[in-house]
C-alpha cells in the first residue's frame, strides 16, 4: 500500500495507524502548497485523486481509498490483532464510530478552513475558535476519566484525535486549561509508533 501525505495535515492519522498496526506501507509526500500539486515523484497529484487532497491510500491491487475515516477503519480491520478498532457490528464499534464523526465534523472541520484560511475573515475565526473550545472541554472532562477515547485502549480514533488536536498551536489556540486533554496528548506522543510516524514526516525528532 501507498500513502499520499502531507505533513502537518491529517493524513498523519492513517499514518500512525498503519505503523501501531504493523502493516507495510509506502509514503509519497504531496506540495500541497502550490497548484497544481505536486508529488515528490513530479506526479501531478490532482490527477492521481481528483478530489486533490491527502490522504490518499492506494491498495494493494491498486484500488484508490479516500477519507481518513474510511482509512483508519479500514487498516485497523487489515491487523483485527492490533486491537485499533472493535468488530464490526459490534456497539464498541459504533461508539467508535460515533468518536470518528465527532472528531471529523466538531473539530477537524472547525480547524479547516476556517483558522487555516485567512480569507474567511476574523469574524469566522473567531466563531471558530469559540466552538473549538467548547468541544475541547468536552473531550478534556471525557479523559478526565478515560485514558483513551474508548476506554483502556489506544484505538483509530485517538490517532485522529491527536491529529487534529496537534492542530491548537499553530491555530492561537491555549491548551493550557484543557489539563487531562495536555496529559492524554503527551500519552499518545510518547508511543513509539507515533514517534516514529512524526520523525517519517520531519515533524519531530524520534525519541532515543
């Protein structure tokens, strides 16, 4: 399989959960800060996925997969070992489910665009930002009692949440009142496979 990346976007939550399920995987970095996109082979990009974002994961019979929610779930089912995602079809499931469309619609889409695309306005930002927090301190009180969003398990759902949530700093917004959010955040960075999925993208130096 091949993963279209950028770094600093969400295509780091597949990313991390293709390592923690030990499955091979190849990386092709996409410029997505110039149009067309570029890949790092000279591809254009948008003619590879014509949606033209990351992620994209191409399958092993070369079959294309879009959407970091269908990914995640999808590469969690490829290792059921791992433990990343309940059956299907079970209620563990569906409340994983439910925190992957929490996540995609209450966060990630407060994020993007409005904080990562000036031209909306500080208006929209600010609206944004208010939201943002709101559902920030909904998480926060969740860890407050759960170590991980399901429970006891690391599973899909926190690579996406570190994702986006990783997101606060370069967005002006202080994680500072949010304290067990701070502490589930530095839990799931000290992972090794996140490590290692963070240093892949130059995101971070690897812990020693």
């Amino acid at each position: 399989m091949k993963l279209y990346y950028a770094p600093g976007t969400c295509s780091l939550s597949p990313h991390i959960v293709a390592r923690e399920a030990g499955l091979p995987i190849a990386l092709e970095r996409v410029d997505i800060g110039k149009v067309p996109h570029r890949t790092e082979a000279g591809a254009d990009f948008g003619a590879i996925n014509p949606k033209g974002y990351v992620p994209l994961l191409v399958l092993d019979d070369g079959a294309p997969l879009t959407e970091g929610v269908a990914m995640v779930q999808y590469l969690a089912d490829l290792a059921p070992q791992s433990g990343l995602a309940p059956p299907a079809g079970t209620i563990a499931r569906y409340r994983l489910q439910e925190w992957l469309t929490f996540i995609s619609s209450e966060l990630h889409k407060m994020f993007s665009p409005w904080l990562f695309h000036p031209e909306h306005g500080e208006l929209a930002a600010s609206v944004a930002r208010a939201k943002i927090a709101q559902r920030l301190a909904f998480l926060d009180a969740h860890l407050a009692t759960h170590p991980y969003l399901l429970g006891e398990t690391f599973t899909v759902a926190d690579a996406y949440a570190f994702t986006i949530v990783g997101w606060a700093k370069p967005a002006r917004i202080d994680l500072s009142s949010y304290r067990h959010l701070q502490d589930y955040m530095a839990r799931i960075a000290a992972r090794p496979k996140v490590q290692e999925a963070l240093a892949a993208e130059g995101l971070r130096k690897a812990v020693a």
